[in-house]
C-alpha cells in the first residue's frame, strides 16, 4: 500500500487525496506546462503552491523531491511497475506522462524524435533565453548600464522566434500533431508579454508565432491550466 508520508515533502504540502498524482508547482511558464499536460490527460491529481521564495523551494522538504529547488516536481503513487515515483524537472515530467499514457508524444518512433526534438529546443533554447530576456529586460538586469547583456538576449528570443516561425509556416503545431511540444513552448510564448518584451522583439513580424499563440491559447485545458496551482493556497 503506497504511503505519501514516506516523502518528506508531503508533512509541509500534506494531501487530500493521497491515491492520486501530486504536483508540486507555481503558475510560471515551467510550472503550468505540467498542470496543462495533465488537464489535457484529464488524469486525476492533486495540485499544491510552491512559491518561489527560500522559504518554500529551499525548504528542507521540497528539497528532499527536488535537490535543484525548482518547480515543478511530481510524485506518481502510480509509478513504473507499480511502485511511487518522485520527479522533478517540467521536460522530463511532461515526457514521462506522455510515455506512460501514449498521448501528445506522437503514433510512431519517428514522431516520438521530432517531438522530443522540439521539446530539447524548448529546454535548451527557449525557456532560457526568453528567461535572461526576463531578467534583463524587466527584472533586476534591466538597472544594468551596460546594454550588452540585455542586446545580447534580445537578439537571441528574435532568432528564437524566427526559428519557431519559420517551422509553423507550413503547420499548425510545432511537431505536426498537437504535442508535449508545444506544452512546453506556448507558455514562454505567452510570458513574453509578461515582461512587456513584444515591442522590442518585433512580435508582430513573426505571424505564424502569433497565430500558433492564439491556438495555443484557445484550448480549454490550456485556459484551465494557466492558472493551477492557484498563487497561494
């Protein structure tokens, strides 16, 4: 019989439902991948906040699910072969929950690789580039005198979105089918109006971007998904 009190982190976070999946997240482009994933799944789970002050990621008990102390991270009382697993990291999550229900990953091997390709391009181009454009364009960064960093991250997320323009000219979604993909890449999208970086960018001069947003957009899971976990519980 599975036991959610085996994980530290849930004597903070404690459970209602403890039979189903648990996410622990906040609603930032990396958190909401995982709840619009699972919304889209329609599987059962249990959402609790984790903000991002010390005090909550950098808690002994969130530390023991995730070492990194970054959200989002999950525990699975339904795991491989039956037994519980703990995961962090949004790709490796949403990789895992298309796998082991067969949804959003693609019908073949080849579209399995050009999905994870994508996903790879989100992972290793997208949520960190368009991250340092945050920083540096809106948050802390943006007092820097010296234009070079915030230069440098805005022609980055241009070339970015001229890559992602180019391959949606001739598609709807950024693998062919609806995919953990574009899970993973409409919500930094959607973030570059949080840092009121559009302008800058030139976002209006990458149509296909625009139009794959609002389809992005208009999918009621992903409107579901936007705003779970709630910002405080």
């Amino acid at each position: 019989m599975f036991d959610l009190n085996e994980f530290p982190v849930s004597r903070r976070w404690p459970s209602q439902n403890p039979d189903v999946l648990q996410l622990y997240s906040f609603p930032t482009p990396n958190g909401i991948k995982v709840s619009i994933l699972l919304e889209e799944l329609g599987l059962p789970y249990e959402a609790h906040t984790v903000t991002l002050s010390d005090s909550d990621v950098k808690s002994p008990e969130f530390l023991s699910l995730n070492p990194n102390n970054k959200i989002p991270a999950i525990i699975d009382p339904e795991g491989p072969d039956g037994q519980p697993l703990a995961l962090f990291e949004s790709g490796a999550i949403l990789l895992y929950l298309a796998e082991k229900t067969g949804r959003f990953i693609g019908e073949t091997a080849a579209d399995k690789a050009r999905v994870v390709q994508w996903l790879m391009f989100q992972m290793g181009g997208v949520g960190p580039m368009f991250g340092q454009l945050g920083f540096f364009y809106k948050f802390a960064g943006a007092e820097i005198e010296d234009p070079r960093p915030r230069d440098r991250y805005i022609a980055e997320a241009r070339r970015i979105l001229a890559v992602l323009d180019g391959q949606l000219a001739t598609r709807d979604w950024i693998a062919g089918d609806y995919s953990i993909a574009d899970i993973a890449i409409g919500p930094w999208l959607r973030g570059l109006d949080y840092y009121g970086a559009r302008e800058v960018l030139g976002w209006d001069g990458f149509p296909n971007v625009v139009a794959y947003l609002d389809r992005f957009l208009a999918r009621p899971a992903v409107q579901r998904g936007l705003t779970i976990p709630a910002r405080e519980e």
